[in-house]
C-alpha cells in the first residue's frame, strides 16, 4: 500500500487491515506499522539525513549549475556539544534546467509552504512559475523548520542568487507575516526588482474569518476579478458601505495588492492566486511522507518526467508546423472572432489610439460600450 501510495490514510490502512484479515488495528499499530514500511521502501528515517549530503552532491555533478545549500547546527546531547555529529537546520535546492527554463516563463514566482508528515516533522517551502501553454514549473525547494521569518528571507535570498536575477518579478504569495516581513528585508525583493501582491483567497479567507460571511467573501473575490477600473470602483464602494468595520478592515490593503483593475502594468499575468504553488504541493503530496533524501529525489524525478514531455510535446508541435503554443493559438482565435463584432476608429496616423464600440446585445441587454484605446500606453 505504502509502495502505491506514501500519502495513504492511517484510516484507510485500518480498513484495508480490516477486510482483508477480519482484524482491527488500533490508529497507533497502524501509524506504526505506516512508518516501517516507508523505512523499508525509503530507507531509514534517521539514516535519509545522513544520506542527502552525499546525494546532493552527486546531483550537483550530474547535472551541473543546479544548487544546494545545505545548513546544520552544533549537536547537543545532554547539554554537552558532540563534535562527532551535526544536526540539520535547513536546505534549500534548485535545478539547472528550471533556471534556464524561467527565462523564457511569465515573470512570477508564487511561493507556498506545507506541513510535512513523515517522522520528523519540518515544512516544504515551495517556487513555482508558469509557462507560456499554462503548464506549471517547480522553481525551488526548501525544508526548514516552519513559516518563520528567518527562513522565508533565507529562501527568498536563495532564489535571487542562484535562480533568478530578472527584474520586474512579479511575487504571489498570501498574507502570512513572516512572508511580508522577508519581502521587506530580503535584498533584491522590493520594487523595481520584484512587486509583491496577495492571493486574493486568502484576503477572502481572512475577511470570512473575521466577519463571518461567506456571501460577502465571494463577493469580495469577484471585486477582485474586476477587470474595468469603473466597475471596480462601484463594487467595492457598495462593499465598503456594509459596515465602518468592513470599511476600515479593506482600506487597510493597498488596491494593488489585491485588485486586478488595479494591476496597472499587468505584472500579474492574470493570476489572482498562488494556486500554482498549491497545485506543486497536491503533486508531491505522497513525498511529503517520505525521509527526506528520498524526497529530494522525488522533486528532482518530476521534473525530470516534466521536461521529457513537454520536450516530446513541443517537438511534435514543430513538426506539425506550429510555431506557438495551443493555449495561445486558441485566445487568439477567440480575441479574433469577438473583434469581428466590434467598430474600429483610428485616431492618428502611427496606429497607436484607437476607439473600439460593442455592438449592443438587445437579448442580454449588454455591451454598446465605447472604449479608447491607445496601444503605446498599453491602456484604455
């Protein structure tokens, strides 16, 4: 079962015992049962420490230019400093292909962290990105203690000094105070280097735990879709009127942190959330079960598979002739065939400033809009 599925429940074990030997298991039995069997598939819990060292290396060689950085402290038995052991703190790591690759990616990272459930308890810190066909790509990696301020900015350093350089980021992440005060102190994350904006779940989940109301949650993620500015600003002026509570709780947000209208130089890409992130933790849910080198080794396996697909997939598309990507293609037959439907006026001799009218729908009793347009300001 453990071989199948390093995730599966305690629960379901119990049940599985239960049908197939008419025998109850207590939880305890179970769970230890669970962890036995991961050692001899994985390897032993304790001796995985002593493992990823080496292991990492041997990485490092393998495929040259990826990272890791590896931190232990003083171990301390009995109040006395062993100098024949060291113990594990935190590691960070990254692969050589994925920093090349985010080159030629949208210019966001969304970072996310997430329990680990083996023996050893810690927190998988993960960066993720996204390409142009909509495709998930795992950035960087680290275990550490928890959602601390110290190794949050740690992460955040890493990334900048052996993942990226490139400037203008675009920084997803929710509301978590170790995460905004990292920001703050890690060099080479604040404006223009990097931007940093909120998940707009979270910002609702946060407004839900405070006013109890889930009606108005869902409506506090719609205004944050909002794309026209105008629309924008009558829906959270009819949301701010609820309550001098709520008034006072959403004015304590920078717009830009949280609404789509006001993403002024589009730096988000249309990305509210970091659901890429989440999406990265559901995909390595099982390894979060695993001793540790063994779940390195499984990162380091997915992006393997990764890279060999979208490599067979892109070589597929160029012999086919197509020379962009499928997701692209289709927004640009849908923006093709809604433009069929509108009336273009141009303003000045260079093609920059433009006046576009809907047609009006007189069954949905929408669009008759009139939009100015000027391209080389990229706004309306």
């Amino acid at each position: 079962m453990v071989r199948e599925d390093a995730s599966i429940s305690i629960s379901l074990i119990q049940e599985r015992i239960s049908g197939q030997f008419n025998y109850k298991v207590s939880y305890r039995k179970a769970w230890k049962a669970k962890q036995k069997a991961i050692e001899r598939v994985y390897g032993d819990w304790s001796h995985s420490y002593d493992l990823l060292p080496r292991w990492l290396d041997r990485m490092v060689e393998c495929c040259p230019g990826s990272v890791y950085k590896l931190e232990t402290t003083e171990y301390v038995s009995n109040n006395i400093v062993d100098p024949n052991f060291r113990q594990f703190r935190r590691v960070f790591w990254t692969f050589k292909p994925v920093c090349d690759a985010f080159n030629y990616t949208k210019p966001i990272i969304q970072i996310d962290g997430t329990f680990l459930y083996g023996k050893y308890r810690g927190t998988l810190l993960i960066a993720t990105t996204q390409d142009g066909n909509a495709r998930m790509l795992p950035l960087a990696f680290a275990i550490v203690e928890g959602e601390t301020l110290s190794d949050w900015s740690w992460f955040l350093s890493n990334i900048r000094r052996y993942v990226t350089r490139k400037q203008g980021i675009c920084l997803i992440s929710d509301r978590h105070q170790s995460i905004k005060s990292a920001v703050a102190n890690a060099q080479g994350w604040q404006p223009p280097q990097a931007y940093h904006v909120y998940c707009i779940r979270h910002i609702a989940s946060n407004f839900n735990h405070r006013f109890k109301n889930t009606k108005l949650k869902e409506e506090l993620i719609n205004i944050g879709y909002t794309t026209n500015k105008h629309k924008f600003e009558r829906r959270l002026e009819r949301f701010r009127e609820v309550s001098p509570e709520i008034c006072s709780w959403i004015d304590g947000i920078s717009l830009e942190k949280w609404a789509i209208a006001h993403d002024e130089e589009g730096r988000r890409y249309g990305h509210m959330t970091k659901n890429l992130s989440e999406a990265v933790n559901k995909v390595l849910k099982g390894a979060r079960n695993l001793p540790i080198t063994a779940l390195v080794k499984c990162t380091y396996a997915r992006l393997v598979e990764y890279f060999i697909q979208r490599l067979g997939q892109a070589n597929a598309d160029l012999a086919l002739g197509k020379h962009y990507y499928q997701k692209l293609m289709d927004a640009m037959e849908t923006n093709q065939a809604q433009a069929r439907s509108h009336f273009v006026r141009r303003y000045d001799y260079e093609c920059t400033r433009f006046e576009v009218e809907e047609i009006f729908n007189a069954v949905t009793q929408r669009g008759g809009k009139v939009f100015n347009v000027f391209l080389t300001e990229k706004k309306m």
